[in-house]
C-alpha cells in the first residue's frame, strides 16, 4: 500500500450521530451502549498503537498479510497525515470510553494503479462480525465519491474470499485478481 492519509470531515448524519454495535442487526450491543465513527486524529498516535497491540496475531496477519510487532510505522504516520486525498483513514470510537475498536482506510495509489483507492479494515477480534467494519467501509465509500473515487480495491486472503463477497453486496464488483498469496477485488463507485 502507498502510504497516504486523510481527515474525514462532511460525515454523513448518520455516521457523525454514531450507532449501536448491533447497527447491522444480528449483532450484539456495545456494552455502555454506542460507538462513532470519528476520523483519525493527529492526536490519536497512542490510541491506534493500542487498538493494534489489542487485535490478535492473526487479524495483523489478515489485514498487514504478515507479523508485525506494531502497527506498520510508515501507515501509522500516512493515516496521522491529514490528507483526505491520499488517504483517507476512520475509526469505530466507544461513544464514552474513548477507547477504539476499529481503523479503516482509503488510500489512493494502490498497486492496482493511480485511478484505484485501497480499502484496508482493521478491526479488534472482540467487535469482528458486529457492523463495526462495514460501517466504517460505508463512511470512507462515501468520502471517496465526494471526493471523485470511482473504484476501490480491497487484498485479502485466499481463505477470505467471503469479504470480497460481502464488499459486492454494496459496491459494484468489476473484477476478481488472483494471485496465490491474495484475491484482490475492484468495485466501482459511480453505481452507488
């Protein structure tokens, strides 16, 4: 990933209102109640560095495709960066806690080529499968129609097929990259 960053500001209602955990239905509610999806601070350096020491080795695995001590210095610093344009970055945040369960990006850049944003999540193994991802996922898409993305990119896993499902459930799917280490799906924008 090209190392880039934004602030998100211009949150939809919605987002800036916050949400249960369970927002997607099926899911179990914060325990005092609300998370909100707030965009990275310059100020947030310590609380992403815990956000990350919080996840297991394997969602670093799932989201960095390798082990990592800590969160990735040269990402660090392009999310603290505050460039909407390169990267856009936004994270779940406890409403009365402070405390953050998720980080989603859009970097514009990527290895697809210039004219394709990438989409990285990660998310504390705790709040996985509870809406916390796709509404940050949501938020950034948003963002980046704003801002003229017309498509993004998300690398996964071969065994994680089923994110790139589930991203084709919202966005319109363009196409499938395999590669034996990964599956990189597409999807335009300009259909939402």
């Amino acid at each position: 990933m090209v190392a880039m960053t934004a602030v998100i500001v211009d949150l939809p209602e919605f987002f800036r209102c916050g949400f249960s955990a369970g927002w997607h239905g099926g899911g179990r509610s914060a325990e005092s109640g609300e998370w909100d999806l707030d965009p990275v601070r310059k100020g947030d350096r310590d609380a992403l560095r815990t956000l990350f020491t919080n996840c297991s080795p394997d969602a670093v695995r799932r989201r960095f495709f390798g082990r990592h001590d800590e969160l990735p210095r040269r990402y660090l610093e392009s999310v603290l960066a505050s460039r909407p344009d390169l990267h856009d970055a936004v994270v779940a945040r406890h409403r009365y806690a402070g405390h953050l369960a998720g980080l989603a990006s859009l970097a514009t850049g990527s290895d697809m080529g210039p004219e394709i944003a990438e989409l990285g999540v990660l998310v504390v193994d705790a709040w996985q499968r509870q809406g916390l991802g796709m509404a940050m996922v949501e938020a950034l898409v948003a963002r980046g129609r704003q801002r003229g993305v017309q498509r993004v990119s998300a690398c996964v896993l071969p065994d994680r097929a089923r994110v790139l499902a589930a991203l084709a459930r919202r966005l319109q799917p363009e196409r499938i990259v395999r590669t034996p280490h990964c599956l990189t799906g597409v999807y335009r924008l300009d259909a939402g």
